[in-house]
C-alpha cells in the first residue's frame, strides 16, 4: 500500500495547500512612518513623490563647463564654486568654468564635467589636458527613478534598502498591512523553565523558546502565555483568551492523533480543527484550523518536529494571512557525501550542510542520529536534504534536492 493511500496520512503538499487555502489575507492595515516599517508588509502601491536624481549633477569633482568653450591648453577662468546643497544660480558665461563638487546641481549652461585629476589650475584659469565626451561625469535628473516611478507593490517585506529607496524619492510614510497577532503556549506539568532545577521526568520547555524566536523573526506580535498546566479550565482559559486577542493560536504538543490529552479534547469543544498525519518526517502529527475568532496551530512535540514543521507550514500560513503569500524555499541538486538512512513512507526533512567548491554543489548530514528529539541536528545545518517520500536509503554519491533555510532559520 502506498503512503498516501493508507487512511489520515496526508502528503505535505495536501497539508500545505489545506493550510493556504483555509487562511485569509488580512485586510486591516495602518500606516507608519518609514523609520517604523522594517520587515512590514506593504498594503498598497507606492510611488516616487520625486525624481532621482531631482536634477542634473555632478558625479566628479572637477569643473562644470560648456564643452564647445573648450580646447586643450588654453586655460577657461573659474567664474564659481558649486557645492552639493549650494548650487550656482547664475548662468555659466562664455568661456568659463565652474569649480564644482561631487552631488552639486549643475549650473545653467554646463553640459559636461571634467574631472579634476585632468585638469591644471594656473594663474590665467584652468587648463584641460584633453576634452571629454560630452555630457561626460553628468547624472542625468531622473535617470535612477522618475516622479511617479512605483518603487513597492502590495505584499512587499520592507527592508532596509526599501526604506532607503522610499527615503530617496520623498515617501515618509506608508500603508502597511497590520501585524499578525499570535498566542504562543506550552501544555504540560512535567515542564520547567530553563534555569529551573528538574525534578525526576520533568522537561525543560525548549518548544516554546524556539518557537517565539522564529515568530519574531516574521514579525509578529507575540502573546506568550507560557506554561499552562494539565487542567481542563486552565486551558480552556488559555485557549478562549488567544482566540480573543489573537489571530492565530499556537501550540505544541498534545495533538498526536488517538492521544488522551485536555488540550485535544478541548480544541473539538471549541473549534472546527482538523488532527492530520502528515507523511512527513519528522513533524507526523499536526492540527490545523478554526477557532471561533483566530486560526490554530497545533505543532508536534518533539523539539525539531515542532520546529520544523512551524518553518515549512506555521509560517506559510502566518505569510498568507499577512500578505505576502506563499514563499517556497529555494532548492538546490546536491551530491550526498556519505550514505543517508530512508525508509519509504514519508517524506524525510533530514538536517544537512550544503557546500559550493569548484562548481559542484556537495551536502553532508549534520548528524547521524536524525531523530526528532535531536535537536543538535539543527545547530549546524544550513538546509533541508528533501528526501523524496517514496524514496529508500541514499548511498554516498547519489543525488539529493536540498531546501535551503531561509532568513528564519539562519
């Protein structure tokens, strides 16, 4: 019997088109000054309010002249000096030059700049060892964006080049799509908090350490409620008080299909969730859906399952609802330097690290305990080796496709 056809084990592209297909864009924006928009989304067009450059410049320091007053070794008077915010008004006279700056606006009646370095300043004026192109060390206005140029689209993540560019043409502000607000808890009285002594069976609760890191590296507005114990009130409480505040509810944990747990039991009193098998290793069990006002999230709860599956599917879903839409991982052939265990089934996101020499793309795995309670598998990896779901062990040689990490998980 092939994976997908034994009963509740879903492929990852099901679950993941499931997931885009359930969350809605959302429609409520604000707007922000510039200094305030780093990593926001852009919730409408943006246009130039000015041209690049706002006028013609000078890209040289050197002299600002009419190229037809010039013939080499005869020396052109300095009738000014233009500075970059102390442009020369007046016109340039026959014959004339004019000292002028890098980034100066150039004055009436240049046409070309020569640079200094070809240039001798004398008694009787400035003599050229040699007359340029025309128009030559000149920036045109409006060569780099024209007014009304659009320079962002809607879905955009700002960065720090965006801002610098909207800066650059006169935007000061902008329309952004408001944050994601996300309720982020953990569900167990065996967890401690790091720096907590452990008692005999406790854990330490790394899920929700791992999990409220890469959320802000999405840019989300976090409600970390923290642990809540195993009682039916208090997260039920948890759970009514995400679904108020929050858009999305997430979790990890409690949600293996068949498992006696509060947090499962509640979640169908409560909401319209789906409880899948993902044929996806690691990060089998996982539940997605509505509650009465915000989306849930329920993640595996072993470390790197829980981890991973936030990476490929949590945060496809917080893009979509903040939208920027569905942001694939770039992918990559490589050759496996030694052989990798596989047995088919499910599709394998084991842990590597890609390498670029002399052309060829090699990966190796960055440990050989793959588990999913491994999380030291994760520390030192750069990508995803994506073994194929019907696939059986690789040998040492054999060709793999990588995923690469993305900023969120560097």
């Amino acid at each position: 019997m092939a994976c997908c056809d034994q009963p509740g084990l879903m492929p990852f592209e099901q679950g993941l088109d499931k997931i885009l297909a359930t969350v809605t864009p959302c429609i409520e924006t604000e707007t922000v000054p510039l200094q305030l928009a780093l990593n926001r989304v852009l919730a409408e067009p943006v246009s130039a309010k000015a041209q690049v450059p706002s006028c013609d410049n000078s890209a040289m320091d050197g002299y600002a002249l009419r190229l037809a007053d010039l013939t080499p070794g005869i020396a052109l008077p300095v009738q000014a000096r233009a500075l970059a915010g102390h442009p020369v008004l007046e016109a340039l006279k026959p014959g004339h030059c004019i000292r002028i700056m890098t980034g100066a606006a150039m004055p009436q009646g240049c046409d070309t700049v020569v640079m200094q370095e070809n240039a001798e300043v004398t008694e009787a004026g400035v003599l050229f060892s040699k007359a340029p192109p025309l128009g030559d060390n000149v920036r045109r206005a409006g060569e780099n964006v024209t007014e009304r140029q659009v320079v962002g689209q809607p879905g955009q993540v700002l960065s720090a080049i965006d801002l610098g560019l909207l800066a650059t043409v006169g935007v000061s502000e902008v329309l952004v799509v408001r944050k994601a607000r996300v309720a982020l808890f953990s569900t167990g009285d065996e967890l401690r908090q790091p720096g907590e002594p452990l008692n005999y069976g406790d854990l330490y609760d790394s899920n929700r350490v791992a999990i409220h890191a890469l959320l802000k590296r999405l840019g989300v507005e976090i409600l970390d409620l923290g642990v809540i114990a195993d009682d039916p009130d208090a997260i039920r409480n948890a759970f009514k008080r995400g679904d108020q505040e929050c858009d999305f509810v997430i979790t990890s944990g409690g949600v293996s299909v068949g498992e006696a747990d509060y947090t499962r039991d509640i979640l169908t009193e409560m909401g319209d969730i789906d409880f899948w098998k993902l044929a996806i290793k690691p990060g089998k069990p996982l539940a997605f859906g509505r509650l009465e006002h915000s989306y849930f999230l329920g993640l595996p709860g072993n470390p790197v399952s829980s981890l991973v599956t936030l990476h490929l599917l949590g945060s496809q879903a917080l893009r979509q609802f903040m939208g920027i839409g569905h942001q694939p991982l770039k992918r990559l052939t490589a050759i496996s330097l030694e052989a990798l265990k596989k047995s088919p089934g499910r599709m394998d996101f084991q842990r590597g690290v890609w390498r670029q020499e002399d052309g060829e793309i090699t990966v190796s795995s960055t440990a050989s305990n793959q588990g999913s309670h491994v999380f030291s598998s994760l520390q030192n990896a750069n990508c995803y080796i994506a073994l194929e779901q019907d696939r059986g062990p690789v040998k040492a040689g054999e060709s793999v496709t990588l995923w690469l990490f993305d900023e969120l998980m560097k």
